[in-house]
C-alpha cells in the first residue's frame, strides 16, 4: 500500500508548508486538496457560472488542472498562481465545498494523487474522508488571530493588499463554515497528532511530526 501522510486543520495553519517540506524530506508526492476546491471556484468564477448553480459540478468533474513540478497551477493552461491564493478565491472555494456533490465530484481525483513512492496531503479532510487508511495523520491548528497574521505577511509579501482586522473575520468566518458544513467538516480524525503551531516555529512542528511518523511505523522505510 502507499504510505499517505495527512495533514487536516485551518487556512493559515501553517499546514501548507510543512506539507511542502515533509513531501520534500521523504520524496513524496504532495496533494495540495484545497488548490482544486480554489481551481474549481476560478473555473466557475471565469464561466460565470453561480457558486450554488449545478453547473459547478460538471466543472468539477472535467477541471482542466495541472500541477507543474515547479509548483505552479494551471487552469485550462493558463498559470494562476497569483489569483488561486486571492481572499476571495478561497471564499468562493470554502462555498463550493460545502456542497456534498462537489466534494464527490473532486474525490477519485484526490486519490490519483496517491502514488509510488508515497504522498503528503493536505487539506480540510484528508484523514476523515479522503485517506481514512492513512497511517500517519497530522492536525494542525492555530489561532484566528496568528493565522491572520500570518496570512497578511504572506500577502503583504506577494504584493498584495491587505487589513488585518478585515482578514481575522475573514478567517473566523470561514472556518465557522467549514467547521460546521454537514460533510466533511474540519474536524481531527480520531487517530491524529492534534499539534497548536501558534507558539511554534516550523522546525519543531516538523520534528514532531517526524518522531510521529517513526513512531507510526514508517521509521523502516525513511
Ligand atoms: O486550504 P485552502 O485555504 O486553499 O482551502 C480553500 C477552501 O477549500 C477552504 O476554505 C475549504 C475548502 N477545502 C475543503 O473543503 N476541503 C479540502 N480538503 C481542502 C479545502
């Protein structure tokens, strides 16, 4: 079977790059889920089509998406790097997902991420719905306000601009959404490593994840 690492918790957690940098130690491969629920709000968003129109699944099932090894995303061939990471991308995408046919519509194309030698995802339900057989299963958390804080740097650097009181309610908001959809809310699998990165640096989230890891079993193989 291949090893599947989940990593499940907020926006602005800090999963994004301890998946990077986990998938980079072991050499796996790397699911960035919430970049598809993002690609496929662009993809309604650019056809004009509404966020609850039933159109939206159909766009979900036939989703022209590229992951270049670089790391940049294609949408229909076109690079979108820059308006996938938008506020407002993630919004409409935290909308979509919330519709239990879209979520099943995106789902056989999660798990084709998984393969040889092995695979970090991460996202809102890696763990509870995506991979439930994955051996190693990471949830990651945060405060609302250091995860806007953390999220305005990160905008501020990429030349954005940005609020920071405007983005914790966005923040709030958003997790009160995926945290209480009826499917697939962002919630713990029961057999994960909960860890609050508020007060961590990266470095030692990722040393605890590694000794979980071989704690898991997985020491034989890395
Ligand atoms: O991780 P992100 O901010 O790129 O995700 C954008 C939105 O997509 C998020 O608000 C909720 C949704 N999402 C989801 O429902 N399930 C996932 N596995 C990943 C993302």
């Amino acid at each position: 079977m291949i090893p599947v690492i989940t990593i499940d918790g907020p926006s602005g957690s800090g999963k994004g790059t301890l998946a990077r940098r986990l998938a980079t130690r072991l050499g796996f491969h790397l699911l960035d889920s919430g970049a598809i629920y993002r690609l496929t709000a662009l993809a309604a968003a650019q056809a004009g089509v509404a966020l609850d129109a039933p159109e939206v699944v159909t766009l979900a099932q036939t989703l022209d998406a590229r992951f270049a090894p670089d790391g940049s995303i294609y949408l229909a061939g076109v690079c979108v790097d820059g308006v996938l990471r938008t506020e407002q991308t993630g919004a409409m995408a935290s909308q979509i997902a919330a519709r239990p046919e879209v979520r099943a519509a995106l789902f056989d194309r999660q798990k084709a991420f998984a393969r040889a030698p092995g695979l970090v995802a991460d996202g809102r339900d890696m763990g509870t719905v995506v991979f439930p057989e994955a051996p190693a299963k990471i949830f990651l958390d945060a405060s609302a306000e250091i995860r806007a804080e953390r999220r305005y740097k990160q905008l501020i650097e990429n030349g954005f601009y940005a609020k920071l009181p405007a983005l914790i309610a966005e923040i709030r908001e958003r997790d009160q959404r995926d945290r209480s959809r009826a499917v697939a809310p962002l919630v713990p699998a029961a057999d994960a490593l909960v860890i609050d990165s508020s007060a961590l640096p990266i470095e030692t989230v990722e040393a605890q994840v590694m000794d979980f890891i071989h704690a898991r079993g997985l020491n034989q193989v890395y």
